[in-house]
C-alpha cells in the first residue's frame, strides 16, 4: 500500500480543493464558531451540497445563525428556512433542541468543547441531539486544536474499500483506524477532502472512471475487477 502522503500528492495533481464546495470548510474559515459549524453540518445531512449551502444561507438570511437566535427561533420558521435542504422539519427539530441543550448545558456556547482531549470533546458533541460520529468528527476536524478522527462520509467510505484501504465490511470506526495508519494527523483534513473529491468526481457509485484515476495503479477493485 502506498504512504498517505504519495496518495495525497497524487490527489493533489487532479484536484484543487475550493471552499465553496465544501460548506462545513467555509463556515469554519468564516465563522470559527463550533455551534454555527455544527448547524451548517447538520445541514449536510442527507442532501448534496449544493442544497446544503442555499438552505445554510436561508437559515442566515431569515433567522440568524447564532445560538441565541435559533433558541429563540419558531420551529415553524425554522422549517421554512430549511426547505432548500430535505429533511428540513426533521432538521429544524434537532437544531432547535441542539440550541436548548447547548443554553442548558454548556452555557449558550460550545467553545469549551473544542479544547477538551479529542475524545471527550466527541463524547460531548454526539451527546446532542441528530449529531453522529460524522458530524462531531467533522466539527472537530475544522476547529479542534487536535483530533484523532478523520470523518467517513459515504463517498469516502466507498473510495477506500475499492482501493482495498478497508475491508468491504468495515464499519465507521474500522475505516477510521485504517486511515489513520496511512496518514499523518496534520494531513487529515487534507485527506478528508481529497478523497471526498475523488468520490464526487471520478470513484463515482454507479459507474467509477478508473480510466481517469489518479490512484488506479494502487486500487484493488481495479487491478482485480476491471483488469481481472
Ligand atoms: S481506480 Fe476506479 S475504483 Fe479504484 S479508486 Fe479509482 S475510480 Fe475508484
């Protein structure tokens, strides 16, 4: 298997990683503020990015994006806001408790979490309401001082299975461990990206174009299924 750092470096000739296709990047660039960051990865949920950004940018418009403001905040109005993104009464409730819990248990801000050791401050994060591993590794990853847990989103997941990183059953955390033996903690948000690049845009689930594939001379599904 090849060092991260040559996958990366091999990613890093086909893709250019743009803010502006990674919602949770750009708010935690702009905003630095792990309850905004949150939301805007909640948004992520279940929907495309495209679709996350416009209702990221409703919710702003309509009701604000503070702590405060969505604690005050109808569900109803919330919702409203949302509807760009799917899910968005299922969404409004969790971000509407999400807002109570943090007033409730964490004193209206979530800053204290980010310079907690990796793992309670996840523990903290999926405490919340709708707020998975995913999720709370994505906060992490943007914020924390450190993290331990490089996120798997689905794109990801499928990536490294058909490079034969992880085994076709692994589940979240097996996928993570393998990651972390092949990249440095400093590169994780590079890999995140990268890869999740990689899924978008070439590993595709239907029909990946392993013609075009920066990393084909290392993938398993590759060299063992399509060349036999
Ligand atoms: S060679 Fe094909 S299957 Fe392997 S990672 Fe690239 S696109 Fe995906």
């Amino acid at each position: 298997m090849m060092e991260g750092e040559h996958i990366l470096k091999r990613l890093e000739e086909v893709f250019k990683i743009d803010e502006n296709e990674f919602l949770a990047l750009k708010v935690a660039r702009i905003y630095k503020d792990p309850f905004i960051l949150l939301i805007a990865t909640l948004l992520t949920q279940n929907t495309n990015e495209r679709n996350a950004f416009k209702a990221f940018n409703q919710l702003k418009g309509e009701i604000g994006l503070s702590q405060k403001e969505l604690l005050n905040a109808r569900i109803e109005d919330i919702a409203s806001a949302l509807r760009p993104g799917g899910l968005h009464w299922v969404k409004a409730k969790a971000i509407k408790q999400i807002a109570e819990k943090v007033e409730r248990e964490f004193n209206g801000s979530l800053g204290s979490i980010l310079r907690l050791p990796p793992r309670k401050a996840r523990e903290k994060l999926i405490s919340l309401p709708r707020v998975g591993f995913k999720t709370a590794d994505v906060v992490l990853l943007n914020l924390a001082e450190e993290t331990d847990y490089i996120p798997i989103d689905t794109h990801i997941e499928r990536v490294v299975k058909k490079l034969g990183i992880a085994p076709e059953k692994a589940g979240y955390r097996e996928i993570q461990e393998k990651l972390s033996k092949i990249f440095n903690k400093k590169d994780y948000l590079r890999a995140h990206l990268l890869l999740i690049l990689l899924g978008r845009r070439i590993c595709k689930s239907r029909n990946p174009l392993c013609g075009e594939c920066p990393l084909n001379n290392i993938c398993n599904y590759y060299n063992k299924v399509k060349l036999g």
